[in-house]
C-alpha cells in the first residue's frame, strides 16, 4: 500500500498511464481542489519549503491553501516525497480524500464547461495530458496576454460587467514588460471614441488625455522643400497623447476593479488540453544562463490557467502567431496575410517658443522613393514635449533600406530642422504597425480564447490610427467572454459583435486606401483623394495586398546601395546612442529569444542574396555581422539590445528568424512613448 | 531570531535618468522605480538564513512616501513575513534613516540588522555605519558572506576591502551592509506575490516613533557632468606630457 503513494523522482513517469498507480497519477494531474482538500494538505505546507536552487527532478511543489473570490482554489499538487507525509496524516485518510477528491473534480469541471480533465473511470486509465507536472499553477476565470490598451479594456470591461449583474470572475493579465506601459510605443493622436464607451468619466479621473489637437497639417516633402496639401485626416475632438502614460492609467483603474496584474512575468507557452483546446498559459523559466543551465536564482515557471484566454500581445504577438497558425485562423475567413510597417520614435524636449501643444504635422515623401508606402509624423505634446517619427512599410523592395537612417535623414529636413534646433531627446523606441486593416483580419476565435487588438489587427491605416479599434475589440471579447462564462454562450459572438460594431464600419470604409499604394505614390494619392472626398469605401470590389512582406524583398544585386549620411549627434545620432535612451535592458546571462530555425541561412542566403537586410530594418542594431577568426562574416544576435518590435519575425527573406519572448521584465522602458 | 531588512525604493537601475530643468534634482514623475539592487541582496541574505533555520522571521522596512508600500509587496513576495512602513515625506536623509530605524530596532528588538551598503540613487554608503554606531551595534560593512553561529550568538562576515578580503567576527546583535557578490537574489514568483498581498505591513510615522526629521545638508544644484570631450592624438610623448601637465594640471 505504501508504494502506491510513491511517485518516483522522473517527471515524465507521471504521465504514463499504466504507472504503479492510476489513483497516484490523477492527484498529481489535479487542478481544481474543493476545499476539503486544501485543508488536509494545509498541515503539511509548512515542512515543504521552496528550494530554488535544488536540482529540476527534486523540485519541491507549492500547496496553496488560499482560494480566489469565484472559489477556485490554487492547484494543490502533492509533493514528491510521501513518506514524511504520509506518516502525518493518517494513510487510510489520504487514500479516500483523494479518490472524493477526483470524483468532485470531474463532476465541477463538467458544470463549468472546462474539460480539463479527459475522464476515463475512477480508477485505472486515468491518463494525464500534455501540461509539465512540476511547475506551479494558478487558476483564473479569464487569463489576459498583454496590458496594453487591448487588453486592459478587455479587463476592465468584464470587470464592470461583474459589477453589473452582481457576479464576480477572477482575471489576471500577465505583462512581459516591467511594469504596465514599459512596452507600449504610439505616436500617438487618440480618438477618445471607445475610452468614453468604456470610461465615460476619463475626465474626471484624471486620465492622461489633456492636449486636444489644436492644428492639423500635412506636407509633401521633397529635399528640400515642404509642399503643403490639404489635409486628409479630420483629428477634431482628438487628443495628442502619450499611449505608455495613458496604458499606465488604464492599469491603475484595473487594479481598483480588482483585476490582478502582473507585469515582469512572459507568457512563454500555450498550454492544451486533451481536445486541443487552450487552457491556458505558462510563464517563462527564469534564471537561466546563456548555455541553458540553471543559475542560483533559477525559478520554473508558473502555469497561468483561465476558463477563457484573451491574447492580446500587439503587433506580430509570438503567441498569437502560433494560434494563429495551429488553428488555420486566416484560411478559416479567407482573409489575406497580414502586411506590416515599422514605426520608429523618438520624444524630444524643445525650447519654449517653438513649442505648440496639440499642434500635429504628417509628412509624405521624402525621404522615402517612390515605390517606398510611409510617412513621418509630429506632435506637440505638452511640457514642451514632441513626439516625432517616421513609419516604413515592411514590403519595401530594396534590402539596402534602413528605416533607421531614413528616419535619422528626415530629421535633417530644412522643415523640420528649425523646431529640432536647441532641443534634447528624452526617449527613442520603435514598433512595427499592422497596415493589412480589413482584408487581414483572420478569424479571432480560437477554441479556449480569443484574439484582440493589434494581434489580429485592427488599426486604421489612413487614420493611423489604432488605439480606439483596439480598445474596442478588448470591450467586444470581454462582453462575449462574460456570455460564455456566465451565460453559456459561444465565443463565436465576439466575431458576430466585431462585424457589427463601429470597428468594421470604419476598417470596411478604409480598405481600398493602403493597397493602392501598391501600384506607387502618385495613383496611391490618387486613390486616396478619391476615397476621401467622393467614394468613401463604396467601390464595389476590396483591393488586395501585394505578396507578403518578407517576399518583396529584391535580392541584393538587383538594388543598388543607399548611401546615408553619419549621424552628427546634435539632430541625427547612431543607433547605440538612441538604444541608451529606450532604457532597454535584459538580464545579460539568458539565452537568446531569437531563434534561427535554420542557422545556416543567415551566412548561405541572407548575406550574399539579400545584402543581410536584417542588420539595417532592425531599429536596435540586434543582428550585425562580424568577421570571425577565419575572416568571415558571422552573424552575430545581440539579444540584449531588442525593442521587442519584431521587424524581423516579419522582414527575414525565408522567414527563418523567430521571436520568442525572453525572460520577463526585459525589454525597453518606455515611460512617455 | 529575528532579523530586521532596511530596503529602499529607488529609480529603477536601467532607466536612464535626467536632470530635472530647475536643477534641484533628478527627474522621478513617470519613471520606474523599484527596490535597491543591494537592499533585494540584503533580503535575499535574511531570506537563506531564515530557511537555514536559524531565524524565525524576516521583517523588512521601508521609509518615504505611500508607494514604498510596493517596494515592501516586492520584499514580501521574496519571502519576507511582516513589512513595517514609516511615512515620511520629504528628503530622508542617511542620519534620519538610521535614527528611524535605531526606533525600529527598539521596538522590534532583531537579533540582525541587514541593510544594502549604498542606495542607487545617493551612493551615501552611510546609513549601515550610522545605525551601528546609534545603536552601539558591532557592524559588518560590504560584507561577501555571511555565516551565523548560533550558539555561540557570532557573526563572520567577510569584508570586501581595498586591500582584499576581511574576515570579522561579530557578537550578535550586529549590522551587517552587504555587497555584491554575497548572493544572487531570487525573483519574486507570481504565487509568492499573490500571496504578499495578504501580509501584513504596519505603518509608523516618524511622530510615534520620537525623532524628529530635520536635515543638515540642503541640496543647492543638481547638474549633469560635463560632457566628454573628444580624444586628442597626441604625435609624441613630449606632447603627451605637455599637455598632462599644462592642460590637464595631473602633474
């Protein structure tokens, strides 16, 4: 009898089906316990201590008697040496609790519509499934990827419904940045439209939003001249703000709903049940070296379980790539693929005279060719701040583009050089921008969860603007969610309610503008006048995107060079002086989270055809190659200095690089972007 | 025993600071702040004693305003049983600090007191040697290990010196300031931080503790260092020396 309660040392025995015993293998599976449970095992909490630096087979697991306020209590996992526990508590005790335990399980799993457990008989055949068994694991209603305007509108909107109809559901929104806004990056001119759905009363509280767009101007600049035209975009009623400093707000007013945050923490790994259904997601490890050993402070990750999963992780979000792809979502609606521009930022200090709050500027052309889609923009914030950038399309065709030195280029402008003069710069950083808009929305519904904001892609591009659709689908998911969770219904309504909210109405009107752009600069002006002032999204037909961005790169030998002038470090600067002020930083002693699927293709494919395209798009000279010992160049990844953009998730020619998401609380430390 | 760890909250060590435009200070409004990297040593020192079962309790303690409260939930995911929070407003400068906690010492009565050797943010490297000598407390400053002899009620702390290592041995109750290389603290897991929110932390003023904030030092300028100069090349060592001696005045 006292073998049966043995688990022996190996992890990956536990999920054998025919181990010594079925009873033994369930509990450890377990993840909902009544409180019965939670009780017996409270006794013997305090002998099982954490040991962070024991070695991975030994690892002690947590027991949590706590519950949370929907009564899911904290998985309870046994420890993996019973003989001091077992001769605490009566053995005969444990036995029967932990066989009620089972049966109760299954029975609450069934009502809430979980499935987490596939049950095959009380006893014998019990077979668990794919999840690691030693890591640790919390239970929440909705499990929210991503604190960003998507995801904290989604939070504080369930939130309010709990208030509304008297229930309440646990949710929890894990945040890979080192707290709530350090990764959020936006030019930004707000439209207020679904923050006074959500928070009507913005004002009032004090949000971040108090610079109305005073003026709105948009120029075509050529080298030296600034041609004005009529303005294409209507900004009344908008505000100049900063997104990171409004996101730190909205973060606020989660927590005073009750929603848990926890920022510091990636979500690294989707977790599935039996039937392929998300059930949740896992943490990074962390404290792990470069070589992929364990350092002193080594912690497993913690396993983050929802009745629903909201993913929303920005643009070209690493998870919501492989849901995406794992569930077919764009073949399931016909949608295109999805196109893509890089943004890149900086905030400056000017002097007090030049300085006009509100005042927003656009600008088309130069330095960009022809062929090249993108445009800068400028803002007077206040305090005699501006936000000013430059947003490239990722189809452009020449390997030899750097969207960093255009950028560096345009602010040498005889337009723009005036307001720049005597200023400073605060903060640089950079994003990449979803342009595919209507035609590449994919299906958002995956089984488990859904996919919000810019990781399905909503932003508008003859706008530029995403924040208020983004926002809005966050309020569409969490209304749905909320059905599915207290009403039975299907996540498939959050697709219905998508098609009939404001969001289609406005990506629907705005599709036919950035594809034209594809047949060059003056019929995607054209085109656009065309839309604005006669059409208004009434074609017949939806025009579709070019091939996909990595495959509209030219090879090398087809392009010729730019040549871009050195950074004088007054106005323009090199790239490792503007990486210093993103305040990026990543524990140094990790192994690199970008992957090479193939490491041969950098040296065979990317340098000699390509003209290694990736030393240039990147914003934060990640990949540069270095001669080695035999005088070849070798690529060399400097994971530490990644802006988490993922130009080259989207830009490598053979789609070999892979951005997966490092250790949590790295990364840029934006605090005015 | 217990043991008794100051932390402070300071600007965050990756973020790149500024120099606030009226030269009074460094700009903190909208900036990431969290625990001293050598307070979060400190704890994690108290935290491997405490598991080596030689202390029963880890207390942590923070000074300044209201959001010290989140320094102390980050010391208490670590691991740390109770936070004690002193509201204070204003400057705190390293002799108020100590006076603070030679208050808190009396109350609480540690048989350790650990603190970071240096603040981030001031680089004082002071507040250690001021409570020891307050309190009359044997101290161990930079201190690179640390083993307790509990029987005995002694301390041998290692010392990293300009001269090398140290090694000291102190009479329990003593203060220890440690330094960089004594451990590599542990992250706060998600459990342990859900967890910290229902640790208690009790608030104090300096009122109710009898001493009075005043400081002695008043801050008149805070401004950048000057900018660095290029490099000369020089083309022989005769100029080299010239301009050591004329230019640079080193010799």
């Amino acid at each position: 009898m006292f073998r049966l309660l043995l688990i022996s040392s190996k992890s990956t025995s536990l999920r054998k089906p025919n181990s010594t015993s079925s009873f033994t293998v369930s509990n450890s599976h377990t993840n909902l316990c009544d409180s019965t449970s939670s009780t017996l095992f409270r006794q013997s909490s305090s002998h099982i201590s954490s040991n962070p630096s024991a070695s991975p087979t030994n690892h002690f697991n947590f027991i949590y008697p706590t519950k949370t306020p929907n009564g899911y209590s904290f998985s309870c996992r046994l420890g993996r040496s019973f003989s001091s526990f077992s001769s605490q508590i009566g053995f005969g005790k444990v036995f029967s609790s932990g066989y009620r335990l089972n049966y109760e399980n299954f029975r609450s799993c069934e009502e809430n519509g979980c499935g987490f457990l596939r049950f095959q008989g009380f006893l014998g055949g019990l077979r668990s499934f794919a999840s690691e068994s030693d890591r640790e694991s919390m239970e929440y209603d909705v499990v929210i990827v991503g604190a960003g305007p998507a995801g904290l509108s989604a939070a504080i909107r369930l939130k309010q419904l709990c208030r509304e109809k008297g229930v309440d559901l646990s949710v929890c929104v894990v945040e890979k940045g080192a707290e709530v806004g350090a990764h959020i990056l936006s030019g930004n001119v707000f439209e207020p439209r679904a923050l006074d759905e959500l928070l009507p009363q913005w004002k009032q509280e004090e949000a971040p939003i108090s610079v109305p767009v005073s003026s709105d101007k948009f120029l075509f600049l050529t080298k030296n001249r600034a041609i004005s035209l009529p303005c294409p975009f209507d900004n009344k009623g908008n505000y100049v703000i900063s997104l990171s400093q409004l996101v730190r707000w909205m973060g606020m007013k989660a927590e005073e709903l009750g929603v848990e945050i926890y920022p510091g923490f990636a979500a690294s790994e989707i977790l599935y049940d039996a039937n392929d259904k998300v059930i949740g997601i896992a943490t990074n490890d962390m404290g792990v070296a470069k070589d992929g050993s364990k350092k002193e402070n080594y912690q497993r990750g913690v396993e983050l379980k929802g009745r629903m999963m909201l993913l929303s992780e920005g643009c070209r979000g690493s998870l919501s790539e492989k849901i995406m792809k794992k569930y077919k979502l764009r073949e399931k609606e016909h949608t295109q693929h999805q196109t893509y521009a890089l943004g890149i930022k900086e905030v400056w200090e000017i002097e007090e005279g030049k300085h006009k709050p509100g005042a927003v500027l656009h600008t088309l052309g130069w330095p960009l060719d022809q062929k090249t889609y993108g445009g800068s923009f400028l803002y007077h914030l206040k305090d005699r701040q501006i936000a000013i950038g430059i947003v490239v399309t990722l189809n452009y065709r020449n390997p030899f583009l750097n969207p960093y030195e255009e950028f560096q280029k345009l602010k040498h402008h005889p337009a723009i050089i005036p307001l720049l003069e005597g200023g400073s710069v605060l903060e640089y950083g950079a994003r990449t921008l979803n342009e595919g808009g209507y035609q590449s929305i994919p299906y958002p519904v995956f089984p488990g969860g859904a996919i919000i904001g810019c990781s399905a892609g909503f932003l508008n591009v003859p706008k530029i603007k995403g924040t208020h659709t983004a926002m809005k689908s966050g309020m569409l998911a969490a209304e749905a969610t909320f059905g599915v969770l207290h009403e039975g219904s299907k996540m498939e309504t959050y697709w219905d309610a998508l098609q009939k909210s404001w969001i289609w109405e406005e990506l629907y009107r705005a599709r036919n503008y950035r594809p034209a752009f594809e047949y060059g600069l003056i019929p995607g002006l054209a085109m656009s006048a065309l839309e604005h002032y006669i059409l208004k999204g009434r074609l017949p037909f939806t025009l579709k995107h070019g091939k996909p961005d990595h495959e509209a790169t030219k090879v090398a030998k087809l392009c010729s060079p730019i040549q871009y002038p050195k950074p004088d470090g007054v106005l323009s600067f090199d790239v490792p002086t503007s990486l210093h002020r993103s305040n990026t930083n990543h524990e140094h002693d990790q192994p690199a989270h970008l992957c090479l699927r193939d490491p041969k293709i950098p040296e065979l494919v990317n340098f000699p055809d390509y003209a290694a395209p990736e030393s240039r798009y990147c914003p934060a000279r990640v990949y540069e190659y270095i001669p080695d010992e035999k005088n070849q160049l070798k690529l060399q990844i400097n994971a530490q200095n990644c802006l988490h953009c993922k130009a080259c998730d989207i830009k490598d020619p053979k789609q070999n690089i892979e951005w997966t998401v490092p250790e949590g609380g790295g990364g840029p430390g934006y605090s005015v972007m | 025993m217990k043991i008794m760890v100051a932390v402070k909250r300071v600007v965050d060590y990756a973020v790149k600071i500024r120099v606030k435009a009226d030269k009074t200070g460094v700009e903190t409004q909208n900036v990431k702040m969290s625990m001293n990297p050598f307070c979060e040593i400190a704890l994690e020192e108290a935290l491997r004693i405490k598991e080596s079962g030689l202390a029963s309790e880890v207390v942590a303690v923070s000074m300044g305003p209201a959001q010290c409260v989140d320094t102390l939930r980050t010391g208490l995911a670590m691991g740390a049983d109770r936070g004690i929070h002193v509201e204070a407003t204003g400057a705190l400068y390293p002799l108020s600090v100590a006076k603070l906690l030679k208050a808190l010492v009396e109350v609480e009565k540690p048989g350790l007191l650990i603190l970071g050797k240096q603040a981030i943010d001031d680089d004082c490297n002071q507040t250690g040697q001021m409570v020891a000598g307050l309190l009359g407390w044997p101290q161990g400053t930079f201190a690179s290990k640390v083993v307790l002899d509990k029987e005995n009620q002694v301390a041998t702390v290692d010392r990293e010196v300009d001269g090398g290592l140290e090694t000291l041995s102190l009479d329990l109750p003593a203060v220890i300031t440690t330094d960089l290389r004594l451990n590599q603290p542990r992250y706060a897991t998600l459990p342990n931080i859900m967890k910290a929110k229902s640790k208690v932390i009790k608030k104090f003023t300096p009122q109710e503790l009898n001493v009075e904030i005043k400081s002695d030092l008043e801050v008149v300028q805070v401004t950048e260092p000057p900018k660095r100069k290029a490099g000369v090349i020089v083309s022989s060592v005769d100029e080299l020396l010239d301009k050591l001696k004329n230019e640079a005045h080193v010799i």
